[in-house]
C-alpha cells in the first residue's frame, strides 16, 4: 500500500498529464488523494474535514480564470496548511497544480475539475 508521501507524489508527477486533459489520471488521483485525506479522519487521525475542504473548493469554485487571484491562492493554501497539519497533502499538490496553470485557461477549467473530484472522494472516504 502507497504511503501518503508516494501518493502525493506521485499525483504531483501527473499533474502536467491532468492539465493537458488525461481524464483517467485525473480521476485515480483524486480519488487516490480523496480517500487520503477522508480515510486519515474517518480512522480517528488528521485527515481534513468537510468543512475544511469544501471552503477552499468554494473559493476556487467562484474564481474567474484570474492568474493574479489563481496565483495568490498558494499563500492562503500554505497559511491554512500551517495551521492545520491535515490539509498539507492537498496544499502541496494544489500548489503545484497552480504553478502548472501558466496563461491556459483550459489548464485552469481542468485544475477546478481535478478539484471538484477530490471533493467528492473526499466526501465519500471522510464521513464526519
């Protein structure tokens, strides 16, 4: 079994692909990144609540294609990391999904769609 470390790894390696439009990577890792982070809280651990990960996915959700805005969502991700522990599998692999973004709006709609799966995985795995 993939530890969390291999698993955001590994993500991260695919985010180019998950850009570009490979929809089956873009699944497997949501829901290998979903059921990280709802199975670590269901299991009595640190995984991130609901809340947490719905508040994030809100805000990316209402967001225009903005590089400005997209690109200062990396200091939020890192602030509430810092607060909570929990939530550092999903800055780090976010925050490189935002590096990744560049001037392609598509990339943007694609990044929000990866998102967007992660949530529900999430919900599925997290039941708090």
């Amino acid at each position: 079994k993939m530890d969390r470390r291999n698993i955001v790894e590994k993500i991260k390696k695919d985010l180019p692909d998950i850009l570009a439009g490979d929809s089956k990577k873009l699944v497997e890792d949501a829901k290998d990144l979903g059921e990280l982070l709802g199975k670590e809280k269901r299991e009595g651990g640190t995984g991130m609540t609901t809340s947490q990960i719905r508040n994030i996915f809100s805000e990316v959700k209402k967001m225009e294609f903005d590089k400005y805005k997209i690109e200062l969502l990396r200091p939020k991700l890192a602030y509430t990391a810092g607060r909570h522990r929990e939530v550092l599998p999903l800055q780090e692999v976010l925050d490189e999904a935002i590096k990744e973004i560049d001037d392609d709006e598509g990339k943007f709609d694609r990044f929000k769609d990866f998102f967007e799966a992660i949530v529900a995985y999430h919900r599925k795995w997290g039941k708090d």
